[in-house]
C-alpha cells in the first residue's frame, strides 16, 4: 500500500482528468508553471555557486587567456544572477534558491581536475576547460529548456530575458573552444 506522502505526491505530480478523459489544461499549465519555477530556482542556486567556482578555476588556469576567459564569465555571470531575480519578480516570486545536484557534481569534478593534475601545466588547462565545458552544456540546455517553457506558459518577458543569458552561455563555450585550439 502507497504511503500518505506518496499518494499526495502522486496527486500532486498527475494531471486531473475531466470525465472524457483528457487532462485539464488548467493542470497542464499549472504543472508547467511549478516545473518552471523549480527550474529558475535551480539554475539560480547554480549560477550562485560558480560564483565561488569560477575564481578556484581562474586561479588554477596557466594560460592567461584562459584566466580572461574566466574572469570574464565571473562578471557576465554576477550579471546572469541579477537577470534571474528579474524572471522571479516577473513570475511575482521571491527569488529563491534550490540546489542543483548536477552543478554540484560538474563542480566537484572541476575540483577534482585541479587536484589530479599538474600546476602550471596545459593539461591542467584542457582539463579545466573540459570542466567549464561540461557546464556550459549543461547551462546550455537549462537555458533554452526554461526560455522555452517560459514562452509557452506566456511569460515573454522571462523568455526574453532567458534568451539573453542562453546567449551569453553558448558565447562562453565557443571562447573556451577558441583557448582550447591555442593550447
């Protein structure tokens, strides 16, 4: 037998059905508005935590292009985080944090390419920029994920602004592939 607190997160999770069987758009929507919400509460937890990231890997680079690059991210990233609170005040919602396992796990494993290889070697820097890489992507596919629901659910303000920082994600993976060739 399902516990209490399965059946109401089940309840919770599925849309109701109307008597001919179709799930209400009310339902739909709504669902969507809270998968929405937790995604901006995610990824806003996330561009948080590479604040802190973000130096450890600057500070681990040889390259000095490679340290621009980062210190560069650093700033357009203080800007993403303002922009997120933007999308939470359109929504009509604090903004809130929500951890992000899979930016935990790509920055644990950032962590560990600086401990496993040499200081002031280029491996050190490819490894870092696979690093960066991987989170970018994952940024990459948040970003438009969310800009996407955002246009669906009418929030074309939000999407605009979702856009902007998809953008400036997919900008900072092409420089990290630019520093890659010149390693």
């Amino acid at each position: 037998m399902a516990s209490t607190a399965t059946k109401k997160t089940a309840s919770k999770a599925a849309p109701k059905k109307t008597s001919t069987g179709k799930q209400s758009q009310v339902s739909e929507s709504s669902l969507l508005l809270e998968l929405f919400t937790d995604g901006i509460k995610d990824i806003y937890w996330a561009e948080k935590h590479l604040l802190k990231g973000i130096p450890k890997m600057q500070k681990a680079a040889t390259s000095e292009e490679l340290k621009n690059a980062f210190a560069e991210h650093l700033e357009v990233t203080r800007n993403q985080i303002t922009r997120l609170e933007q999308v939470f005040e359109i929504l009509g919602k604090k903004a809130q944090a929500k951890k992000c396992d899979a930016m935990d796990g790509l920055s644990k494993e950032g962590d560990s390419i600086i401990e496993s290889t040499p200081k002031g070697t280029s491996t050190r820097d490819v490894g870092l920029i696979l690093a960066a890489q991987k989170i970018e992507h994952y940024e990459i596919a948040t970003y438009g994920t969310l800009k996407t629901f955002a246009s669906i659910l009418g929030h074309t303000d939000a999407a605009d602004i979702l856009e902007e920082i998809l953008d400036e994600e997919k900008a900072a993976d092409v420089k990290l592939s630019e520093v890659a060739s010149e390693i």
